[in-house]
C-alpha cells in the first residue's frame, strides 16, 4: 500500500493554470498563422480549460495516475 499523500492542485494553483492557458489562447489568437505542432497544442489547451472551468475544480482536485486497464 502507498503512503505517500496524493498529489493535489490547490484552488490557486487551478485558477493560475487556467490564467496562463487563457494568456496563452490569446497569444495565439493573434497569430495569422500557426504551426500545425502550435494548433495540436491550441485545441488541446482549449479543452483543457474548458475542463478547469467544471464547478468540481473550484477548491482544487487531487491528481491520479491513469490506470494502463481502462
């Protein structure tokens, strides 16, 4: 059995990552053009905040390994 703590994003630590993608969006919002390796990322970024904005990551949310069986 592990007894090491789970790993944890805190309330601030999410609201910060959620600022910087949000900085980063916009970045790139501004670019005319875009690497296919930058637009990946975009689409990628993009739907990670909109994951971050879930009322369920409002006082921060622990971090799990996924598991190799799902």
């Amino acid at each position: 059995m592990n007894d090491e703590p789970t790993p944890r994003l805190s309330r601030e630590q999410v609201l910060a990552l959620k600022f910087a993608a949000h900085r980063q969006l916009a970045r790139w919002s501004n670019k005319h053009e875009l690497s296919s390796h930058q637009h990946a990322q975009r689409t990628t970024l993009a739907c990670a905040v909109r994951i971050l904005q879930d009322q369920a990551f409002t006082d921060g949310c622990e971090l799990h390994v996924p598991s190799a069986e799902k």
